[in-house]
C-alpha cells in the first residue's frame, strides 16, 4: 500500500505521509492526540530519512501499542527531531484495519515539484 505526503517543506511532507500512514489503519479523525511521544532520526540521504521516519512510527505504534494522529517534524541537515501525539489503540472506537509492518524502498521518492510543492512517498508492508 503506498503512502504520500505534500507540503511546502519536506518536514511538511513528512508530517503529512505520517498521517496517511494513519489512515491506512483507520481514520485518524478517531484518534485522540492524548499522550506526546519524541522521535529522532539521522540519515544523510532525504529518502532514506523518510524511510527511518516511517520505520519510526510503525516500531512506536507496535511497541507501544499506540496510533498517532497529530505530528511535528523538524529537519535539519541529516537529523530529523519530531514530536507525535496519539493514544493507546481502542479496537471498538478505532477499528483498526490492518496492521503495518514496515516502510520499504519501492517507490521511495522525496522531491520538490516546478511549484515548489515536497512530495514524500514509498509503499509500506501491511
């Protein structure tokens, strides 16, 4: 299943694959913004930093056994700092769809569009 984001940075885009990424498992508009969790990630390469970004969320969300639907993502240089807010996973409220087990390399593409619009995307595992 693939996931895209668009923003006019490629810390907005992040921000909104991270939200497909949600919505692929239900609707985020379920999904209270109740407990705030940090994530950081170091990747030279933009694309492979939006893979790790994703990884990210996918390892938190089964850890912790948390969905997310508000996020804050900072890039700079190779160093990505984010903070996302979710709340433990209500299988009644959220009906979670599936469950996703990783971002991969294929269509992996961030890029700055003629508009100058960022596009982020790949296909995950579920």
């Amino acid at each position: 299943m693939g996931v895209a984001g668009y923003g006019s940075s490629p810390a907005e885009a992040f921000e909104q694959a991270a939200l497909a990424l949600t919505a692929i498992i239900c609707d985020p508009a379920t999904v209270r913004p109740a407990q705030a969790i940090p994530i950081q990630c170091e990747e030279a390469d933009l694309e492979l930093l939006f893979v790790d970004w994703l990884n990210a969320l996918v390892y938190e969300m089964a850890v912790r056994h948390l969905l997310f639907s508000r996020f804050h993502v900072e890039i700079e240089g190779a160093v990505l700092r984010a903070v996302v807010w979710g709340e433990p996973i209500d299988p009644e409220r959220h009906q979670p769809a599936v469950e996703i087990k990783g971002a991969t390399y294929t269509a992996l593409a961030v890029y700055q569009e003629n508009d100058g619009q960022w596009v982020a995307r790949c296909v995950v595992d579920v």
